[in-house]
C-alpha cells in the first residue's frame, strides 16, 4: 500500500476512534472523498472479519465479536458524520470521543443533579476516593457532593458515582469546564459538553429570556399541594439545542436515558433555575402569607417565595394559579417561534420616520401586521405577538390615522429606537431592522465654493464669489441648515450611509463661524488664499477645504498633485538628488506654475543649493536668476554650480573689480546665474533693478528677518517673477521671521504681521504645517525618511571677509617682513617667513589672535561673524556644535566671546588646563541637552575625546596636515553618533589663509607653497614673497562687499 | 443464491439494519464550535415585560415589580459568570 493511502487509513481509524491528530485531521480535510471511499472500505473489511469470527467457539468468541462490532459501530459514526457534513454543506467534522482505555472524568445528567464518575472505553474506576482526588486535581467544587450509586454502563462495568445537585457546580461547570479556565487534561467529553450546555444557558439569562412559573406536586391523598416558584428559559433558538443535542456525548444520558433533545433542554433549564432562584433569594421580599387559603394568598406566596422554597396550598387555589401562571407565559417559553419584524424607514424628506410591523403572510412573504393576521396560518400567534410589541413599545398605540402596526416618528423617537429601545425589543425577541447608524460624531469643518466674478484679474487679485457651508463627514450644510438642525430636539443626518448624531456644540460652533463669514461673499484670490492656509482664523481647530474654480482652487490642485515620481536627475543636473530634495523641486516647478514666490525652508546641511541650482539648470532660458547670499557662501555656490550644473553662465558680482553699473547689462545678458552678496546687492540695487530677473533667490534668508532693515527694505526695489527665500531656520525668533519672508517672497499675499502671527495656529513647526506645500516646503534632519537617505557627514566650506582692520594688519606684516628678508641672513630669513605665515592665519582669524587688546571682539573679522552665523543656526535648531582653533590663548577669548554673545556658558579645551577640570568639561559637555557649544585647541583636543553630543564641528582655522583636521571632526563623527555630522571649514579666500586650503587639499606641498620649484623660503626674493602670502584683491572678501 | 447485504453496504444506500444496534455510550459526536462571546442585553426586563404582569389579581402590579428585579439581578449574576469564564463580549465600538 503506497505510503499516503497508509496514512489516509491510519487517520480514518484515529478519526472514528476520535484521536486523530491535527496533522490526520488536515490529510482527512483535504481529501474528503478519499476519506469515505477508506471508511467503506474498512467497514467491508471489518464486518467479513466480524463474519469470520462469528464462527468460532471458545470463552474468547465474545470478546473478539464484541472489539470487531465497536470497530464497526466507530466505523459506522464516522462515516454518518462525514456524509452528513457533506450533505449539509458545512465544514467536514471530525468526531470526538474519549481515547480508549483512558480513564477521564465523565458526568451524567440525572433529574437536576450531575453525576460524576471516572472512566472511558472499556474502562472505569471503582473506587470513590479516585474519584474524589481526580476531581480536586481538575478544580471541581469542594463541597455540595453526596455518595452516588454506582453508574451501571452497558458493557456491564460499574463505575463509582458522586452527585452534586447543579446549583452548587453552577461556577465549576461555567467558569472552568465552560469558559476553558480550568485544567482540561483528564476532562472527559460528557463534562465538557455539559459546560458547553451551562454556558448557553447562562447566555439566556444575560438576555433576559426568562419566564417564571409555579410547579405543583400533590400529594397523595390530600386536598393540598406543594408550590414551588420555577424559572425557564424562553424564546430559545430551536437551532441552537439541535446543535447542543447532536453533539450530546453518551456518558451524559448513561442514568437518564433520554434522547439528547430532552437532556439538553432539562440542563439549560436546570441552569436557568439555579441562577434565576439566586437572584430570587437576594431580593428583599415580602412575608408568606401565614395560611393560604385561596388564589390571592397563592399569589402572595409567589412573591414571598421567589427563592424557590415550596409552599402549601389547596389544590384548587395552587391549580389555578400555576395554570393561569403558565397561560400568561406561553407566548414566549420554550422554542422561539416565528415573530414580528419592527422596520423603521428614514425620511425622504422631512423629519418623519416612517415605522412599521411586519409579520409572515400565508406564503411566507412579509407583510403589513394588519394584513398578515389576516393571511396568515397563525393568526392566533400574531396577534399575541402584536399585543406583546405594542405593550413593550408604546408608540405603537398612538393615535395618528394610520393601520395598526404603523407610526410615524420624530427624529428623537427614531435615534432612540436605534440605540435603545431597539436593542431592548430585541431582547424581547423581535426582529429590529433600522437603519446604519454610526455613535462616531463627524468631525466639522468650513467649506468655501468660490467662483470668479468674470472680471479679467487673475492671479492673487482675481475675485471671486464666495459661498460657505459647514460640513460634517461628507454632508454639507449651509447656515439655515445648521439652524434647522439646531433647534431639532435630535439633529441627526445620514453621513456616509450612516445615520448619526450631530454635536450640538460643533453646530453652534458652525453656525458662530458661518455667521462670521456670512458678509465675506466676495473675496481676492490672496484673501482666499489666507483662508484656505489659516490666517484668517481656524474654526474648529482645522482649516478650511475650497472648492469651484479660480486662481486658488487651481494653485491648491497643482500643489496636491504631487508628481508621481519625483525627478532626481533632472536635466542639465549632473548628479543625483535625494528624495526630498526631488519633490522640493516639484515644489519649485509648481511656484513657478503658479506665479507665487516661496521659502525653501531644508535644514542646514541638506542641500538647498543644489536644489536651487536643479531649478534654474531646469527652467533655463526664462531669463537669469540673481542669487543673493552671505559672502561666506557665495564661493559656495559658484563652486556647487560649477559641479552640478555647469551648462549654466555664472556670474560672480562682488569685489572691487565687479562690474559697474554700465558693464553690469552686458554681464548679465551673457549669464544665467548671477550671484551677489546682501551688502553688494544693496550698495548696487539701482543698477540691480534695472535688470528684468526671472527669479531672485536670497539665501540664508534671515538676513531679512527684520522687515524694517535697510537691506530687506532695498532688496525689495529688485524686480523678479518670483522670489524665493532659503532658509533652515525659518521662525528663528518667532513666526514675524517668517511673515517677513514669505511678505518679501509674494508682498502683501500673506496679509498684515500682527494678523499672521495671531491667526497662524500653533507654535514652531506646528505652524509652519499650514503653509507647508504652498508657500514653504519644510524639510528636518528629524523626519525618518530624510536622515535615511543623508550621508552621516556633509563638509562644507565658508568663505570668510576680511575687514578693514584685518586687512590694514595684514599689509603690516607682510610689509614688515619683506623689509626684514631683504637684510637677514638665510636662517634668520626662513624663521622670520615662518613667523609671518602664523602672524598672518592669526590676522585672518581675529585682529586679537595676532595681538592680543581691551577691545571687544566683535565687528572685528569676518570669520568670527561667520562663526556667529553657524552657531545662530545650530542653537535655533537645539543642537550642539564644536569649535576647533589651533590658538590655545585665542580659544580662551573666543570662548569668553561667544558665551557673551550667546548667553550659554562656553568654555574652551586646551592643554593648559588639569585634568580633572578638561575631563569635567567634556563630561558636562557630552551630557548637556539642547543648544551647546566648546571650544578646542587642536593640540588637546582633536584626538581621544568622544564628543557625540555634537553634529556640527567649525576648523576655525586651517592646519597643514589635514589627518589632524580629520581627528578633531571625528571627535563628533564617530561611533556613537546616530545623525549627520556637519562640518565647516573657515576659510579667508585671497590670503595665506586660503593657499594652507590648497595644501590642506592636496592642490599644493607645503614646499611649494610659496613657489613651486623653490627649494626653500629662505631662497625666496622680496616680489616672491608678495605674491605668496599677500592679499590677492580679486579673490579677497573685503568687509566693504558685504 | 444471493448473498446477505452487508450492514455496512445497507448503511451506504440509505437501508436501515434489521437488527438493532447495542447502545455504544462512547460512540463519537461531533464537536461543538466554541461557544459565542455572550453579549447582556441592555434591558434584561424586557421579554417579561412585554408579556405584561402576572395574571395573580390584586397583586400583578407588585408582582411584576419583583419579577422584572429577579429578571435583572439573575442578568446581572450571568453576566458576572460569563465574565469570569472569559466570555463576556468586548462592548460594541463606535463605527
């Protein structure tokens, strides 16, 4: 036999004995067809060896008739089970049974009691006190258990019996057999069945579908009878004990033998009992009459004796009373039969809800109750049927013209009957059928339909009419709906498919807010616009949807449609885009759609230069862009264009040696990129406006933070199509930063400062969400899904101006040594060189690090005023930043410096500190939160030290081994560190600042520094010495082109 | 001669057995899904009161007044059952 039919049979075998395991049970499930042709198979083999058998003689013939005949019987149940599961068309079952030869505790059903007894096939314990251990090993009550006669079985073996009446293993049976909560190891299935059984009847109870009544005994002889009050289930579901019965296992009905139907009902009625008599004997009730002599003393007794304690009556009075008793709960006891549907229908117009009863017609159908009492079979039952709903639901009885069985509802009446008194004619055993409803309140919010008036403006000054509604989920309303629906006792409208009730506070809110706006009809597209974004007040704690047709609802259209996929390659690009920075380019294209200017607000380090540049590459050919910035990045952004985007004309204008105003035409009719510097663009704005600019970008926008600073009053005299501010910081100071950005990107569109500030809801990046997608596209290092594509360090490199005193120093040095080369000897020559070139980074870093004075420090370099800048920065996002100077002493000022400027304690590293206090200082450093700064020297501080609290670092100044540099940025980017670490050279172009740049960069040897083929310093004649360390004008940054 | 159909074979075609069967108590049945999550009804009284008082003369008012709070107090004594059995079902949410 191939293997699988092996285990096929082997299962169909476990099957019918009722073990088979999952894995059996799944092969059977799989196969069912199999399963049967197994099952006659070894039924025609089973009963030819029973055939066979029959035949011999011998005390053993018994024995071995008896094992082939419960094969068969096994054989013959599963079988049945199986056609009839597939006959039925539900699921296939496989049979449960007790496992031959294992001994389980069983129970069985004995009027009103359990009798429990150990045993299984062929097998049973004899002994009281096994069954006794057995039953407190699984859990079973302590108490309540009286000695039981043996439980004689049908293949002659006698089990020892204990009983416990059902009232005292009512929590046993629920609780652990029922519910699962108790040991099932060693449960038999006849007291997993009766647990299953208690626990329908404890669903009856909880439903209220109980009757009581009066059972009667007399007694023999007498002219008295015993009464006793009794509880039964009612409207139990006929289905539900067809089910119960048929799984009845046979131990259950061992002493009763009664059929399965009979013994279901007597334990769901017994359970019912028990619990409805305990409630009974809680109540307070009245005293027993002391003799009852008629049906009014019955009928106290009743109540008095709600515990269930029997009484005493004449036979006529108590025959009476129990038989009126039982008449009165006939319509409902026992089986459920055949009922009424209560049908409530919504208004098609109005408020009144049309209700309805219907019953079952002669032929099935449904019909009005007034006309199936008179079609149908049984009228009799209806009728009662109707009395019973009429008496429960009052409404029914009003007067209002129409048929029996039908009324008209208010609002009110109808939500009541969907959440109340519905639920409650259910439990009656009606059929309630309503309408959806959902208790989930929509939320409200404003709604704007605009439509333009025909006047040719377009654009922010196009008007358009205006309409306003409120709407909650997807029901609009207008202001006398939401007056309507106000003064409605239940203000109920169908929001998706839904009946639901309305917050009567939400619709006074609605109607304050409709009222508000009830005179704003005709409004600009910037008025629209301020609406739509929340500056005009935020009803409801939300914003407002616009719909129709206009500048704003087609600027709103082209901001959601979001481009499917992003472009990170776009043309004229040479390199790749991040995602982000993809769709902020999507976000320029669609100002540019739009005609609106914007704030490209991406934190410090993730890209807005490349992305401006992708723009302009993009769009070349509109006209040139003019890029204003601080001169610390304008190298920056020549050097960016240059890698990026080299298709385009750059122009850098800025220096002594830039073009004039006569020159400047020319210029830019040759470039596609003009890049400038705030104090250049200022001191040349007449000439600047002259110029018709396709796009104006101000970076590091907070320049213009303060609207009443000369810089952003005369950048605005700049005429361009669109205007776009970049900044990482946008509400540095607060949310008037922002109003003066986005009122220099579009003037006017954003409405007042003091009613965008006090409108705009929220604080900080709260705020900026509203206008997040239109006017600002926001982007943080924070957001998951840009750290995951940053690198984890970005270096970048600031070119810094010298000022005048800086300068003026410089030309003092450099003077002073070339006097000095002229007359000194070789050695004295190449010392006095190297001095210099320290005299000279020192210059480039602060006058004070060359010399050190009283005065204060600010104002005086334009390296410290970049420093300043980063450090702005880094404190408005709450970061920490580290400072590296190769001057100890210049550190120590610095740090005195900054801690002023800033008002955070910044202290400064250096070597000459003990080491107690240098480790203090690190460890307080590294675990301070929030805005931070220290100062190192590069001697002390740029190796050993793990200073991850940090993700920005400044080289103030450069070093000539760039592995240094190196070690003192990895103080930050090291293991540990869980963000991108930003780093910033500080650079000083056209001095000897810069060429230590070049070695640093691998573009020079230090040999050569000065000249190339030099073979040392000291060879160097007074000219070489000026042009290798002097100020080369057109690359210097002078404080004057600022 | 034609041989005696089998039991089994009779069983298959729908036949019943001549002879009878002895009753097997251990016999196999079929399992019993699990039982529903009970749900109280809200108005456990209502069923009894849609049947209206108890027909028991001068005292149905006060009658039906003592039924209606065993009604609800044998509700209350389930649904504390079926809560210990793990049983009682989650309230309905808002949809």
């Amino acid at each position: 036999m191939p293997d699988h039919s092996r285990a096929l049979e082997a299962a169909a075998w476990a099957a019918a004995e009722g073990i088979a395991t999952a894995d059996q049970r799944a092969l059977l499930e799989a196969d069912p067809a199999a399963w049967r042709l197994i099952l006659e198979r070894l039924m025609d083999e089973t009963e030819d060896s029973l055939d066979s058998v029959s035949g011999i003689e011998g005390p053993e013939r018994a024995q071995v008739v008896g094992d082939f005949e419960a094969d068969l019987d096994r054989l013959e149940a599963a079988y049945d089970l199986l056609l009839g599961s597939a006959r039925s068309g539900s699921e296939v079952l496989i049979p449960t049974a007790d496992p031959t030869g294992e001994v389980r505790l069983q129970a069985s059903w004995a009027n009103g009691s359990i009798v429990v007894w150990a045993g299984g096939p062929d097998i049973v314990a004899h002994k009281n006190a096994d069954l006794s251990d057995r039953l407190e090993a699984l859990g079973g009550p302590k108490l309540g258990w009286a000695l039981h006669a043996d439980v004689a079985l049908p293949n002659g073996l006698r089990a020892a019996a204990l009983s416990i009446p059902v009232e005292e293993a009512l929590g046993w049976l629920v609780v652990a057999v029922g519910g699962g909560q108790g040991d099932d190891d060693g449960v038999g299935a006849s007291v997993r069945w009766l647990g299953r059984v208690a626990v329908e009847a404890v669903t009856i109870v909880a439903q209220g579908r109980i009757v009581p009544s009066l059972r009667t005994h007399r007694q023999p002889e007498g002219k008295v009878m015993d009464l006793a009050v009794r509880w039964s289930p009612a409207r139990v579901e006929d289905a539900d004990v067809a089910r119960l019965a048929g799984a009845m296992p046979g131990p259950v009905a061992v002493l009763s033998r009664k059929d399965a139907r009979t013994v279901t009902l007597e334990v769901i009625g017994a359970v019912v009992d028990a619990i409805a008599l305990e409630a009974g004997e809680k109540l307070e009730r009245p005293a027993t009459p002391p003799v009852i002599r008629n049906a009014a003393d019955v009928g106290e007794a009743f109540i008095a004796r709600l515990d269930g304690s029997s009484f005493t009556a004449p036979i006529p009075a108590g025959a009476e009373v129990s038989k009126r008793l039982d008449q009165w709960a006939h319509q409902v006891s026992g089986v459920a039969k055949t009922t009424l549907i209560v049908q409530l229908d919504p208004p098609d117009r109005g408020d009144a809800w049309f209700l309805s009863v219907l019953g079952r017609g002669a032929e099935g159908g449904l019909l009005p109750i007034e006309q199936a009492l008179t079609d149908s079979k049984r009228t009799q039952h209806l009728a009662d049927e109707i009395v019973r709903l009429e008496r429960l639901y009052d409404k029914l009885g009003r007067a209002g013209g129409l048929r029996r069985g039908q009324v008209y509802l208010s609002q009110d009446e109808a939500w009541e009957l969907m959440t109340v008194t519905g639920p409650a004619l259910e439990s009656a055993g009606f059929e309630v059928r309503v309408p959806a409803l959902s208790r989930r309140k929509p939320s409200p919010a404003l709604r704007m339909f605009v439509e333009p008036t025909g006047e040719r403006v377009v654009g922010a000054h196009q008007l358009s009419d205006v309409r306003w509604s409120a709407v909650f989920g997807d029901v609009e309303l207008t202001a006398a709906d939401v007056a309507r629906l106000a003064s409605e006792a239940r203000p109920l409208v169908r929001s998706h498919g839904k009946w639901v009730e309305l917050d009567r506070v939400d619709l006074k809110e609605a109607a304050a807010a409709l009222a508000e706006r009830a005179d704003s009809t005709r409004l600009t597209g910037a008025e629209i616009l301020r609406h739509v974004v929340g500056l005009e007040g935020t009803p409801f704690g939300s914003g407002l949807s616009v719909e129709g047709s206009g500048w704003v609802t087609d600027l709103l259209q082209k901001a959601t449609e979001a481009p499917t996929g992003p472009v990170t390659s776009p043309d004229g690009f040479v390199g790749e885009l991040r995602s982000y920075q993809a769709e902020a380019l999507g976000w320029l294209g669609f100002l540019d759609a739009v005609g609106l200017g914007g704030c490209l607000a991406l934190d410090m380090g993730l890209g807005k230069t490349p992305t401006v540049l992708a723009h302009v590459a993009r769009t070349l050919g509109n006209g040139p862009a003019l890029v204003i910035a601080p001169p610390a990045v304008v190298g920056n952004w020549a050097a960016e264009a240059a890698r990026f985007t080299p298709g385009l004309r750059v122009v850098v204008h800025h220096g002594a040696s830039r073009a004039s105003a006569d020159e400047l035409a020319a210029e830019v009719a040759d470039a596609d990129l003009v890049i400038t510097t705030y104090g250049t663009a200022v001191r040349d704005v007449e000439a600047l406006e002259q110029h018709p600019w396709d796009r104006l970008v101000l970076d590091e926008a907070q320049a213009i933070k303060n609207h009443t600073n000369e810089t952003a009053q005369q950048l605005r005299r700049i005429v361009a199509r669109t205007r776009l501010a970049l900044t990482g910081t946008p509400i540095e100071n607060g949310l008037g930063d922002l109003w003066s950005i986005l009122d220099f990107t579009n003037p006017g569109l954003v409405g007042p400062r003091n009613t965008f500030v006090a409108q705009l809801s929220g604080e900080g990046e709260v705020a900026l969400r509203a206008l997040n997608g239109i006017l600002v596209f926001r982007r943080t290092k924070t957001e998951p899904a840009v750290a995951a594509e940053l690198p984890d360090r970005i270096d970048e490199l600031d070119h810094c101006t010298m000022t005048a005193e800086q300068i003026g120093l410089y030309q003092a040095v450099l003077d002073g040594l070339v006097v000095q080369a002229e007359s000194a000897e070789r050695d004295v020559k190449q010392g006095a060189i190297l001095a210099a070139i320290t005299a000279l980074k020192q210059i480039c870093n602060h006058p004070w690090n060359y010399q050190a004075d009283d005065k204060p420090l600010a104002g005086r370099s334009g390296k410290l005023n970049r420093l300043e800048e980063v450090i702005d920065q880094v404190f408005s996002a709450d970061e920490r930043i580290l400072i590296f100077t190769q001057f100890a002493t210049w550190g120590v000022r610095l740090a005195e410096h900054l801690s002023e400027v800033t008002g955070q304690p910044i202290s400064c590293y250096h070597g000459g500190l003990a080491r107690g206090a240098r480790d203090n200082m690190i460890k307080g450093f590294q675990e301070g939160t929030g805005a931070g700064a220290i100062v190192l020297s590069l001697k002390a501080g740029g190796t050993g030290l793990n200073l991850t609290a940090a993700n920005h670092v400044v080289l103030y100044d450069r070093w000539w081994n760039p592995a240094v540099e190196d070690q003192a940025r990895d103080r930050a980017w090291r293991l540990g560190q869980t963000r991108t670490v930003l780093s910033h050279r500080l650079v000083c172009p056209g001095t000897v600042d810069e060429r230590v740049e070049e070695v640093v960069g691998g573009k020079r040897r230090i040999a050569d520094l000065v000249l190339p083929k030099s073979s040392s310093l000291a060879d160097l004649d007074p000219e070489q010495l000026r042009t290798a360390l002097g100020l080369r004008p057109d690359q210097l940054l002078a404080e004057d082109d600022l | 001669m034609t041989q005696p159909k089998k039991r089994s074979q009779q069983r298959r075609r729908g036949g019943g057995g001549a002879k009878a069967k002895p009753v097997d108590i251990w016999r196999p049945v079929p399992p019993l899904p699990a039982p529903e999550p009970i749900a109280p009804a809200t108005d456990p009284t209502a069923l009894l009161r849609s049947i209206g008082a108890p027909p028991l003369r001068a005292r149905s008012d006060m009658a039906e007044a003592y039924l209606l709070a065993v009604s609800e107090r044998a509700a209350g004594l389930a649904t504390a059952l079926a809560a210990a059995a793990g049983l009682l079902a989650s309230p309905p949410e808002a949809d």
